[in-house]
C-alpha cells in the first residue's frame, strides 16, 4: 500500500495536518475516515477518489461529477446494493461497470451479476458517504419514474460517468492482493470441484494397528445376537429400567449426545466439541446419573467411558443395546490407553458398540467417527445443494443458509456443507461466519486449497494478517497455478514486512 488516505492527502497538499487530526477525532466508526473529511468540507469528492485510486490501485468514480441512467437499476434492488455497498452505474450490451465502497468485497456478486447477464463486469471504487447517497436517492427516483440521477455537480444532464485513474498504474503487491480476492471469489463449476466427503486425516489408522497413544476410531456393526453369550442378570434388569420410561416420538431438532466420562476435563472437552459441531449436549460422571438420564428424553448418541464409575461403560452399552425404546440410540466407548488400557477386540464385539475411541481427544479423528455414524442416515447432499443453489439464486438467501445449517446438524462433519455455507455467508458479506465455516472445512479436509486460500484472504480483511500468512503458507504447496503461487508469495513477504515494520515502531 502507499500509505493511509490522509497521508497522501497530506503528501499532495491537499489538506493540513491538523484537518487529518481533527477529522479523526470526530470519526465515529460509521464511515472512513476519507468520508469524515468530505463531510468536515476538508476535501472535495474528486480529491478524495484520487487518493483512494492511489492508495488501492482500482480506478474510482467521482459520483457527483457523474449523471447514471437510472434503468441500469433494473436488474438489482436496494436490498442488493445495501448488502454489498455497491450499485451498478453503468450497462451496455457487453459491460456492466459497478461502484463500490470495498471494490474487493463486491467481486462475489458482480461477478454472479455479470454472469447473469452474459456480460463482463468491471468494478470502481466510490467515496462511502456519497456511494450510500447515490444508492438512496437513485433507487427512489428510479421507482418514481425519472430517467436520470444527475451529480450535485455534473455539468451535463446526458449520461456520463467521471473516473480517476491510478497514477503509476499498480505495483506487484496491489496486483498480487487483487488476484488472491479474486481468487477467494471464485465460483467452483461442478462438484468434482467440493472437498470430498470423504474426511483425510494424515497418519490416521484403521482398527487397532495404530500405536499406543494415538486417538484411534473403529465403527462396528450392532448385532444384538451377540449379546445373548454375554447377557447377564443385570444388563437385563438395566434394559428394563429403561425401557420403563414413556415412549417419546423421535425429536426433531439438534442431535442429542449424552457423554459419561468421571474424568472432568475430558468431559468438558468433549462436550465442548460436540456443541462446537451442533450438538445438543448433556453429561454426567457416572454410569448411575446416565441411566437416569437415559430414561428420560431419547438420546441420538451416548459417548461412554469404560472407567465409569457404579456402572461401567461396556455394561451400559450393552443395557442400552438391549433396550426396545434406545434401539436407534448409538454407542461409541472411550478409554485412556494410559490409564485402562485398549479394549480387545472381542470384548468390543460383545458389547455391540457402534464405535470406539482412544483418549486423549483428538477431534480429527472425533470428525471422522460422527461422519461414518451418519453416513447410512446423511440426506442426500446433491439435491440438497441443489437446492440451497436455487434458494440463493431465487434471492432467498437467508432460505439458502438456514436449509445448509439444518442440514450440518444431522451431518456435523461434512466439509462440503460447511463449505457451501462458507461460501453463502461470503457472498451475503457475514465475514466472520463465514470464517468459522472455511475453518472447519480445513479441519476436516486439511489439503484442501480452495478452503485455505479463502480463509487466509478473509483472515486478512479482518485486520488478522498473521493469520493469513499462516493459512497462506498452508496453502502455497498445494497451490498448481503458478501464476497464483507467485501471487501468493508475493503478497505474503509484503504482509510480513508491514508486521516486521509495526513491531518495530510499536517498540
């Protein structure tokens, strides 16, 4: 960058210092700071886009200079413009040309409106405060029939627009920075394109062939014949203690997990993840309080440690798969190897688990077990996305969101869900949403590129560039464009010598 909009202001004579000072003090947070001055009268419309063109390297329209032919507001509403900060000025058979406050937060959208339209799209940076005018004042004239929204100082009433142009053009760093938004923005075209759902997770291990100490995952098949060779006196007095509760009709809302675990920490974490994921959560310390519980309100999935105390976990597990009312009620046994040891293989079969874990927690390996739990009763997810596609191109984008979360909550741990939401909540401008969603897609798929690159340029615009570097330098040996790679590179040394240069004038 070449310096803040006062600092070039200041450089080009433009404004006194003390106009910069004082247009700082009366910032309130609602517009930048270069709109604070065109309001104080520090500076005029035209001065500050020269300083926002050089500053940013996109070329900027001065609005009050420009007469817009209201009819180019036909295919958008105010409801569109408001979301983006942005408004169209300008179409003809081939372009569409938009004004915009963040020209790099409105790539999304102009690119899907240019698609529309079959037409390429360029964008312009606009002042806030007279961008937020225009936008006001030009959807109310068009709605009442008027032609034209001519400028507070267009000299003509016929359609013209006046720009201002970067001088020097842009150095490699703004071109760098423009390539990796767009590349955040880009649209993927089929679905060969969206992480697979099937979760890698490096250095993961099938069965009991792993090493001691690592977190390890088995999903076993329920055959409840098997519990008749081990059944005794009191797993069967259990089975019925529970099945004396009402029948309750199967809840519609959030997954219902019940994790029993003495150990507190353990406990805390893991129903700390499960809610992370969507889960609806309870837990307990003992075998006793679980059975309590499991007579009350139907569970989805039961999270039992072998070490419980007054009822262990293998035995409830068992009471539970002999239970007629928690016949669809999951299972998954977890021990700390240091402490019980592994479990054997038969003792496993015996109790007819659906699944076991090897402690400490390790939420890699958590994902991958709550994937495969629900892979038999996961909904389909092309005509689900198909769908939440056809919600947001219908303009029902908040339908588009809710129908992506309601299906995460029976499917937690489906990278191409959360990344469709991710990209939603991108395109709807809910920047830190859709950050929690490009996070747990790379959690659950930590090679996939188009996740990182997205997350690293979000990261950035949040004012969060260690990050950024961090996730870029993820994402740089996956990246097979080297057009993209050197982009990254690039930007990424520019990204580390601003910090290196703010730490040292901070000391």
């Amino acid at each position: 960058m070449r310096g803040s909009i006062g600092q070039i202001l200041i450089q080009q004579g433009v404004i006194e210092p003390s106009a910069l000072s004082d247009a700082l003090a009366r910032q309130s947070g609602r517009h930048p700071v270069a709109s604070e001055l065109y309001a104080l009268g520090y500076a005029s419309e035209r001065e500050l886009c020269t300083a926002l063109s050089s500053q940013t390297g996109w070329s900027a329209i001065v609005l009050d200079e420009s007469t817009i032919r209201l009819d180019v507001l036909e295919h958008v509403s105010l409801e569109w413009s408001r979301i983006f900060n942005a408004i169209v000025v300008y179409e003809d058979d081939d372009l569409i040309v938009i004004a915009a406050a963040r020209p790099e937060d409105a790539i999304v959208p102009a690119r899907e409106l240019g698609d529309s339209r079959g037409k390429r799209v360029e964008l312009r940076i606009a002042l806030d405060v007279t961008l937020a005018r225009t936008i006001r004042v030009a959807f109310r004239r068009w709605k009442s029939g008027e032609t034209y929204l001519v400028g507070a100082e267009a000299d003509r009433a016929t359609p013209r627009l006046s720009f201002v142009h970067p001088d020097g053009g842009e150095d490699e760093h703004r071109r760098a920075q423009r390539a990796l938004a767009e590349e955040a923005a880009r649209s993927i075209h089929n679905k060969e394109e969206l992480p697979s759902e099937e979760i890698s997770l490096s250095g993961s291990m099938s069965g009991h062939a792993a090493m001691s100490g690592e977190w390890q995952t088995t999903v076993t098949r329920t055959n409840t014949n098997m519990l008749d060779t081990d059944a005794d006196e009191r797993t069967q007095v259990i089975a019925a203690e529970l099945d004396r509760a009402e029948d309750e009709a199967p809840h519609g809302g959030r997954v219902r997990a019940l994790v029993i675990d003495p150990d507190p920490p353990g406990r805390i974490q893991m129903v700390a993840e499960l809610e992370r994921l969507g889960y609806e959560c309870q837990a307990v310390s003992s075998g006793r309080s679980a059975v309590d519980l499991l007579a009350g309100p139907l569970f989805d999935l039961v999270f039992a440690d072998i070490a419980t105390p007054e009822l262990d976990g293998v035995r409830l597990c068992r009471a539970i798969k002999r239970s007629r009312r928690l016949a669809r009620c999951r299972v998954v046994l977890t021990t700390s190897v240091v402490d019980s040891g592994q479990i054997a293989d038969d003792v496993l079969l015996t109790a007819a688990c659906d699944g076991y874990l090897e402690k400490p927690l390790d939420t890699r390996r958590l994902h991958r077990l709550l994937r495969e739990l629900s892979t038999e009763e996961r909904a389909d997810h092309e005509s689900l996305l198909a769908d939440a596609l056809a919600r947001y191109q219908g303009g029902d984008i908040e339908g588009a969101i809710a129908r992506l979360r309601g299906a995460l909550v029976s499917d937690p741990a489906s990278p191409k869900l959360h990344f469709m939401l991710a990209n939603m909540l991108q395109r709807s401008s809910r920047w830190a949403e859709a950050v929690d969603e490009y996070e747990a897609v790379v959690e659950l798929q930590p090679a996939y590129f188009p996740a990182l690159t997205r997350l690293a340029y979000l990261y950035f615009r949040q004012g969060l560039p260690a990050r950024a570097v961090e996730t870029w330098r993820r994402a740089l040996p996956l990246c097979e464009d080297a057009a993209l790679r050197r982009n990254i590179e690039l930007f990424m040394r520019k990204l580390v010598a601003d910090m290196q240069k703010a730490d040292s004038s901070g000391g």
